[in-house]
C-alpha cells in the first residue's frame, strides 16, 4: 500500500510570532487529520503528519526554518502522496508550503509526489482551491474511504469523492457506523504540546485537556453555518465513547475534555446514557460541550453536571428577533433566557457567542444584542464579526455583495479568519466601529471576572 504525509498548514496569527505563549493563546489539537491517520494506518498504510501549525510555533513563527523542517521530513518519509488539510483561514498558507515544496522537487530532481488537499475549504470550495493552488487532486467530504481506495492504488477516475481538475464535484461515500473508526493515536503529533496548561475552557483558570468527537454532523441548518452541508449527522454507539473517552485521557494524561459536537442536545439519548454511565463511574472526567438554547432542559441540565460537565457553549448570536429569524437559528430570545437562567440556578458556567455585522442589522438590533447580553449575565462572552462562510446559505445566497471583496488568495485568507473588511449592517463604518469597541469593552469586563469550577 502507499504512503501519505499529512500536512496540516500554519495560521497567520502566529507568523513572525514568538511571543504568544500556549496559555494565552491555546489550539485544540488536530483530532481529524489524527483520526484519519490512525484509521489509513489500521487498515496498512505508512502515514506521517507534519503538524506545520506546531512546527512554526516551535520555530519562534519562522516560516522559513519550518518549510526546511517540512523538506527534511519529506526526504526522510519520501511519501507517495502528500495531503494538505485546511480551513479557509489558512488557504494563502496553504499555497505557500505548496509551493515552496513544488520548488524543492524539481530543484532536488526527485519525482514528485501526488499533492491532494482536503478538508472543510476543498470540499466547499473546490473550484477556488484549484484556481489558486494546483493540486493534483481535491477530496470531497469526509476522506476515509476515498483516501484508502487511492493509497490502495485504485484508478482515480474511479474513486467516489475524489475531485479531478475539471471534474464533476460528488462528495465520498461515508462510513455508516462510526463504531468502526480506531480510537486516535495522539503519538503521531506532539501531544504534549497540545495538552500544555491553557485556557481554552476559562480566560482566567489553567486547564489541561484535549478534544474528543463523539459524533459528526449537526440537525440545524443555521444560514451562517457550513457545518451541517458536508457531514452527516450520526453518532457513536455509547460503549464506543465511553472507551474512547478512557483511551484519550490515559493516552494523553488528561481528565478534561472539550467535546467538538456541533450540539449534544442533538443526541439527546444518547448523550443521558453517556451521562448515566459516567456518573456510575464516578464521574472521573471533566468536560465543556455546545448546547443549543432550545435544548436546554433542567432534567438534562442537571444530569450533565453530575457527570462532570464545567461549561456549556450556547450561540446565542443575536438578541434581535428579526435577526435570529433572518439567520434561521431557530431559536427564541425566551429559550436564550431559560437557558441562561437554567446555568446559573444549577451553578453550570456559561459561553455565550454572538455576531455582530450581519445583513442589514441595525443599531436597534444590537441595543437588543447588548440587553440580552446584560439580562442573561453569561460566565464568558465572544463577540464575532460576521463574515459570511463558504458553504454556508448566507454565502451561496448573497454573492452580489461578497464577490467584490474577494479578489485574491488574501482576501479569501481575510475572510476565514472572520477579518473581512466588508460592512454587511445598515449603518456607517463609524457607527459599527463604535459598537463594535463597544462590545469589545463589555466582553473584556465579563472575561475578566469568569470562573470556572
């Protein structure tokens, strides 16, 4: 069978960047790119990943020392193919290392290995990918399956979710039972790095902890989100989490998680068992999980503190009806009250985010924004700027007034960190700016006073 080398590309924040230290500016470790790994290795093949994110940090964020580190790897592995991975935010880095590597190749006269990418931003966007990056091939949707048929040596014409330049887009085949899938091998990147005290759970407590994925998908379409258009919702049985929770914790030396699910509510079931088993164990882990407001229930609640649960996400995102209906949440501002009133009488700490600078949102919808905010007294607070996602419907459905800002690989880059420029709400760029400080200064007050048991 061939081999693979994974490469997992820098962000931009920490670029020329050795001052952040991991506790200020904590990452979750790559649980996707470890989890296809370990499944391509279970079933033979040799696979490697240069996690160039940690790479860069170690190289006081010198791109050049880790594009050499990159070469060294690739000369020592000699990979039949290399695949990137990557989120819109780090699309420009992407084509960077691309590149770079596509130089050393031919400079070194070594044949090239086949370049494929993956990931959220291939598979929503295939055609910019191949416009700005010339890779050989894109992997459509979830990469089990088609992964294994082209290290498996199948033709590529023939492999279900493998996108070809000037091809058709047709998203791979799935594996129905998640049950199937090994638990992720964490020594195959620095995991002690990733699990370095950090305040990925609080902005004013250390955590060690590590992220854990317990099923995939999500049942909601919210128009700002992508989540739900190339992974379909499904779940593990719950002997499998229950195991799995075990294995990364011993693996890892850790006792706290950050469950990834979309929303446990979701699996409303299957998540009270989940509890009921850990409770029987003795709730020997700690963990943060998202929560949709409209799922919150006191039974539900309660049972998910017993069972080791510090902090719960809620996305609020607005505190405007006409907003929140215009997003397709689905969600009710008495549900984000209920919710929110439900955290504090059973003493559960509280995330909350919101989005400011959507479509034609107005200065009285962020006055409500800012009494919902006040009225439900959240444990921490993130305000986001919006920036329409690729994938998502927002993105699909208003490329009138997205297309002109989006001219170069930066702009594309720009856009995935939430960055763009672009104004979406019905007023002046001084008023967003005096909001936008405005609930920077409100954020910073609530973050700074937050605890987490």
């Amino acid at each position: 069978m061939n081999s693979i080398l994974f490469i997992i590309p820098w962000s931009s924040y920490f670029v020329n960047n050795a001052e952040t230290t991991f506790a200020e500016a904590p990452e979750r470790a790559p649980e996707g790119v470890v989890g296809l790994a370990t499944w391509l290795i279970s079933k033979g093949a040799s696979v490697k990943i240069a996690d160039c994110q940690r790479m860069l940090r170690g190289n006081n964020g010198s791109p050049e020392q880790t594009l050499n580190d990159l070469w060294s790897i690739c000369v020592d592995f000699q990979p039949d193919v290399i695949g990137f991975s990557f989120f819109t935010a780090r699309f420009e880095h992407a084509a960077h290392i691309h590149e770079d590597l596509q130089k050393r190749y031919e400079l070194a006269g070594l044949k090239k290995p086949m370049m494929i990418a993956g990931g959220v931003h291939p598979t929503l966007l295939p055609e910019v990918t191949l416009r700005f990056i010339p890779f050989d091939a894109l992997v459509i949707g979830e990469g089990e399956l088609p992964l294994l048929q082209l290290l498996q040596d199948e033709p590529v014409e023939r492999i279900k979710g493998l996108y070809l330049p000037g091809g058709k887009t047709e998203k791979a085949d799935i594996i129905e039972d998640l049950d199937e899938l090994p638990f992720p091998d964490w020594d195959l990147i620095d995991k002690a790095y990733y699990t370095q005290p950090s305040h990925q759970i609080s902005n004013t407590q250390l955590h060690r902890v590590m992220p854990i994925t317990l099923s995939r998908g999500c049942l909601y379409r919210c128009n700002f989100c992508a989540h739900s258009c190339f992974l379909r919702a499904r779940c593990h049985s719950v002997e499998y989490c229950i195991k799995k929770m075990k294995a990364v914790a011993e693996q890892c030396d850790v006792d706290t998680f950050v469950i990834q699910d979309s929303s446990i509510g979701n699996f409303k079931a299957f998540w009270e068992e989940v509890c009921a088993r850990l409770i029987r164990m003795g709730t020997p882990y700690r963990w943060w999980a998202n929560l949709r407001a409209n799922q919150a229930e006191e039974s539900f609640l309660r049972l998910m503190k017993d069972a080791g649960c510090i902090k719960l996400f809620f996305g609020f995102e607005s505190g405007s009806p006409r907003v929140l209906e215009r997003m397709n949440k689905r969600i009710t501002l008495e549900q984000c009250r209920h919710a929110a009133n439900l955290c504090h009488q059973i003493g559960i700490p509280f995330y909350t985010s919101y989005i400011i600078n959507y479509f034609d949102e107005e200065e009285e919808d962020l006055r409500l924004t800012e009494k919902l905010i006040l009225e439900t007294r959240p444990t921490s607070l993130a305000i986001n700027k919006f920036s329409p996602i690729p994938g998502s419907r927002d993105f699909e459905e208003n490329q009138q007034r997205i297309a002109p800002h989006l001219h170069s690989i930066h702009d594309w880059n720009t856009l995935g960190r939430l960055l763009s420029p672009a104004l979406f709400g019905n007023m002046t760029a001084e008023r967003y700016e005096y909001w936008n400080q405005h609930f920077k200064t409100l954020r910073q007050q609530i973050n700074t006073h937050e605890t987490t048991d």
